[in-house]
C-alpha cells in the first residue's frame, strides 16, 4: 500500500494519474462496490421531497450557468 506521506509528495499530474489508474481498477467490476445505506437513505429523502414538489429542478444547461455565474 502506499502511504499517505508518499502521495501529499507526489506532483499534482502524478496524484491524477494515480487516482485514474485506481480508478481503471475498480470501475469495470461496479457491483461489487456497495452503497452504503446512508447514501440510499439521503436518495430516498431527495426523490420524497421531489414528488412532494419541494425541490427546483432545473436543466444541466442551465445549472452549469448558475455555477458559472456564482463563481464569477
């Protein structure tokens, strides 16, 4: 294993590198990487209060300019 000393030296293009070669690793065998139940449980809550109508929804498009906008 590598410690996390080693990695905080690492330039930032090599921590990148190393997060996609991890990343590579484990993304192609998915259902073995399990959600935990307080992930499921905040998506429940979110999908109640969508069709309770209490959440905005808005277009990706759109989103991104808000992001944008609020970053300027």
């Amino acid at each position: 294993m590598i410690a996390k000393e080693e990695i905080r030296k690492l330039p930032m293009h090599e921590k990148l590198a190393l997060l996609e070669a991890v990343w590579a690793e484990i993304s192609p065998e998915p259902d073995e990487l399990e959600v935990p139940q307080w992930h499921k449980d905040l998506l429940d809550e979110r999908r109640d209060a969508y069709e309770r109508g209490e959440i905005r929804v808005i277009d990706w498009e759109d989103a991104k300019k808000e992001i944008e906008a609020s970053i300027r």
